[in-house]
C-alpha cells in the first residue's frame, strides 16, 4: 500500500507539462447546480434556562435562526504560460487574455457554450497577441474550468 503513495508524486509530475502555470483568470459564467436541491434548516442558536411557575426548570429557545444555501457552480477562463516570461511579455498575455474574455463574454446570453466561448477566445488571445507583437505565444494556452461552492 505505501508503495502505491510513493508513486503518487511521480505521477503527479508527469500529469501536469513542466514549465506551466497560471498567469491570470476571469470568471466567465455562474448557474445553480441543476441536480442538487437547496439546503433549508431552522435551528436553536442561543438557549436560555429558565423556571417555570411551578417551580420546574427548563431551557428555551431564545434565538431561532433559518438558513438557506444552494449549490453554485463558477465557471473560470484561465491563461496558462510558462514559468519565467519577462514582465513586459507577461503584460501583453494578460491584456491580451482580458480582451479575449471580455469579446467572449455577451452579458445578455441565457446559456453558456464553455466550447464556443474557448474557440472564440483563443482567436482573439492569437490575433491579440500577434497584434502587439508577443512572444513565446505557442507556449500560452487558454483553458476553462468549473468550481462548485455552497451560498448561504
């Protein structure tokens, strides 16, 4: 069994390219959870002890609260390069992955299409980039991901 952890960091190494990092990142979309139902709960905060006309004591609830979340799922661009770039070059990929997200991004969509947004996004970043003249572009790539979080 230890055997099998010892190979996990060499694994690890090997999944993901060497030199590669995330430069900058936008979010790019949110949506509830389409097939995870929302938590509700009332609770007792707060109790407090008290004697009744009897004599007897007992503790009661002197602060109800209710709570509510729902499951929220975010969608994120991310510009990836390389580990050491010059800062001048890093700037051009960044204004260039703003521009990119920024002409992807229609405030007015119902839906989002994570693929069309991608392919829209990385012409602009490569017309972008060739614009200002950037360079080591083959070595920056354009991903999107999701991230779940709890609201509430």
């Amino acid at each position: 069994m230890l055997k099998a952890f010892a190979s996990l960091p060499l694994l690890a190494a090997i999944a993901v390219p060497a030199g590669a990092r995330e430069v900058d990142r936008a979010e790019i979309a949110e949506a509830f959870a389409p097939n995870v139902a929302p938590e509700r709960r009332v609770y007792c905060a707060d109790t407090q002890m008290v004697t009744l006309t009897d004599g007897n004591e007992y503790r009661a609830c002197v602060n109800w609260r209710a709570q509510s979340r729902s499951r929220l799922i975010r969608t994120y661009a991310a510009l990836e390069g390389p580990d050491t770039d010059t800062d001048a070059n890093l700037e051009i990929a960044r204004t260039c992955f703003d521009l990119a997200v920024a002409s992807q991004n229609d405030p007015y969509r119902t839906t989002f299409d994570a693929s069309t947004f991608i392919d829209g996004a990385r012409t602009d970043f490569t017309l972008c980039a060739a614009n200002r003249a950037m360079m080591r572009t083959s070595e920056y790539s354009l991903r999107v991901y999701e991230r779940g979080v709890w609201l509430g």
